[in-house]
C-alpha cells in the first residue's frame, strides 16, 4: 500500500491566540498516532498570522508558503486577534488565509456539522432533530460572485452602482463536482446539490455539469434543491442530508446554518482541498483571544481536523475513525472543556478539563 509506505508530510501552522495551544495537543496526537500504528510522518511548523507579522512583518512569509506547497497536508490553528487589527488591511493576519487558499488552488471547502449525540443539549434546536446530526457541506471557495469580474463601486445617472458577477467556468463546477461525489462516495451515496436554478443563469449551468459528472458516479443518488429551500430544510429537518454541495457565497451561508444547529463551535473542523488531495485543516473557531494562553481551549475541532486529513488527504480512513471514535469516548465518559460544560453528560457526571488534559485522554 503505497499511502503507508511514503511518509506523509504535515505542515503545522499553530498561528495566533489559541492556536498554538491546541496545535501542540495535535502535534502530540500525531507524534501517538505515529508510534502506535507504525505511520510514517515528517512533521514540520512554520509562523503565520499575526505571530509571523510581529516576527517578519507580513503575516504569510515567503518561507512559509514555501513550506506550505511542499507538504502534503497543512495543519491549521487559527489567526487574527485584536491586537492586529489597526493593521493595514494588505498585512492583516487573515490575510495568510486567503494568500495559502489562492496560492495553493485550494477550492473544494468541507465543513462537516457533526453533533455527537453526548452534546444534543448544546444544540441551538434541543431535541432529537439534531441529535447525532452528521451532515457535510461542501462549498466552492474560489469562484463564484466573490471573485467574478466586473467589480466595484461606480457612479451612474446620479447615484452610485455597486457591482459583483456571479461567473462559474463549468471547469470550476465539475471539479468541485468531483470531490462532493467522491466524498459522498466515503460517506453514505447521497448528494445534494443546491443552486437557484430557476433563477439564475449560473446556477443553471451549475445544474447541468454536475447532473452531467453524476454519470460518472451511478452508485451516488443526487438531488438538487434551490438554496431558500435548502436553508429552510436545514432548520426544519437537517437529518435529511448527508453531502450537500453548492456554490461559493451558498455555501458560506448554509455552512454557518449548519454550525450553529450544533451549537458547539469548539468541536466543528473543516478541509479546504486542492485538485490532488493535498489539503488544509483547521477548525471553524477563530483565535479565541479571551480564552488564549489559559489552557481552557477545547482541542477537540483540531483532533478532528487531523481525522479529516488522514480520510481526505491520506486516505487512511481506519486512523480517520479511531480519532473520532476517542472523541465520542471522552464525551461519553463526560469530560467537558468549560465551552462544552454543563451540556448534560449522558450520566449527569461531567468532568471538567483543561486543553491539556484533555489531549491527553
Ligand atoms: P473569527 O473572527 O476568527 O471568525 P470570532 O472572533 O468571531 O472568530 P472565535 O475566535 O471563534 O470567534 O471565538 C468566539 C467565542 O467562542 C469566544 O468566546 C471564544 O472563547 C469561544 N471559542 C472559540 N473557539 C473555542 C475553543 N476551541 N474552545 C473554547 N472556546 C472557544
Ligand atoms: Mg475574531
């Protein structure tokens, strides 16, 4: 098996806030994982962020980019925090986000929402509609109206005008196309695709390629769905999904619908992959700055980020699961981060711990 023989390369990115924190415990999540299934892995790290900008004053160094397109798969904390945000907008730390996503071609954006049934009390809906939710959404991160051209502000017949193009290539549909299939392939062989067909122009077409690469996955049942019934759909009975796959702004929007059914933002990671796999992870939370360098950071988003690189980058969906299924563990045997505390451990008995403790369960 080729995957096991090549050792894989991960790049860390620990960033800003409490990235480094929860960086280090998947650093040693790695480093176990490693010596107790005899995985080969060359582990390397690199500054980003607002920590690189203090260091070189620009917060996506050359040297960093550089290591970044050598590895196979990069490891993302978070960026950002207040202390740099009277930067110049060109310097800002999330900028290193959006130069790492451009510069690696990086256009297939997976955010699962998954609630482990053990946190069902967390939910923003608290009941069994979300219980055990497991649902993915795909959204495609560089097309779409962010990126179409014309754009801008102008002036016209007395007022100003301001203009966005919602352009897709039907390249840029059937690659994002590909991954939701495939994923769906790993998953449980149902695709929705959402777009506003009966509206647009653009989606239109999106409708068209992907019923077209369907052909190509005859084991997959798709289904298409406009995007205001999708989000009502979303609230309404989220179960009925399992991959969704839509556009760039669609996709924005219903991903955070998705979050926030869950209700536990520590918990929530996501992969942006390129055409060959290569990928970044990193959780949905941001730098958390009011909780940074107190060890109080839920872990658990960045442990499942890593499950996402061994299944999408890696293909080594056993090592994928056995993450997961240590997570549910903890949770069942009630130990709790202080963000996901009070949810109501299935025994009425949480334990609560910190980012450290609980790397080590
Ligand atoms: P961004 O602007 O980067 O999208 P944000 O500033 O809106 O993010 P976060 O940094 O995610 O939001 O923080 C939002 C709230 O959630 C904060 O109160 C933070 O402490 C909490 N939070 C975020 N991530 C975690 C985590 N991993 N563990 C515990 N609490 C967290
Ligand atoms: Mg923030």
């Amino acid at each position: 098996n080729n995957a096991q023989d090549k050792p894989f390369n991960i790049l860390l990115l620990p960033g800003d806030g409490i990235g480094p924190e929860i960086i280090e415990q998947a650093r040693l999540l790695l480093i176990q994982l490693s010596d107790q299934e005899n995985v080969s892995m060359q582990l390397s790290a690199a500054d980003v962020g607002g920590a690189a900008y203090d260091k070189v004053g620009q917060p996506l160094p050359d040297d960093t980019l550089e290591k970044a397109k050598q590895a196979d798969a990069i490891l993302l904390g978070a960026v950002g925090g207040p202390k740099w945000e009277p930067l110049d907008i060109s310097v800002r730390p999330e900028k290193a986000l959006l130069g790492l996503r451009s510069q690696l071609e990086l256009f297939a954006n997976l955010r699962p929402a998954q609630l482990f049934p053990q946190l069902a009390e967390a939910s923003s809906l608290k009941n069994e509609r979300v219980a055990d939710l497991d649902l993915l959404i795909i959204r495609e991160l560089t097309g779409g109206i962010y990126f179409g051209q014309p754009r801008g502000v102008e002036g016209e017949a007395g007022q100003r005008v301001g203009r966005n193009t919602y352009i897709y290539h039907e390249d840029e549909i059937r690659r994002i196309a590909h991954v939701a299939f495939k994923a769906a392939q790993k998953r449980n062989n149902m695709l929705c695709s959402v777009d506003k067909a009966n509206v647009l122009e653009v989606t239109e077409l999106w409708r068209e390629v992907v019923t077209d690469v369907a052909r190509d996955y005859p084991d997959v049942r798709l289904t298409h769905m406009y995007v205001d019934n999708a989000a009502m759909q979303l609230v309404r009975d989220p179960k009925q999904f399992d991959v969704m796959v839509t556009g760039n702004m669609f996709g924005d929007i219903l991903s955070d619908i998705a979050a926030m059914l869950t209700g536990s933002i520590g918990m929530l990671p996501s992969a942006s992959l390129d055409a060959n796999g290569k990928g970044m992870y990193e959780p949905v939370h941001g730098s958390a700055p009011d909780i940074a360098g107190q060890n109080k950071a839920n872990p658990l988003a960045t442990f499942l980020s890593v499950a996402m690189m061994l299944r999408y980058s890696f293909d080594r969906e056993d090592l994928a699961a056995q993450i997961e299924q240590a997570v549910a563990a903890v949770l069942s045997q009630g130990f709790r981060t202080k963000d996901i505390a009070a949810n109501g451990a299935i025994n009425g008995d949480e334990k609560l711990v910190s980012t450290s403790e609980m790397g080590q369960l």
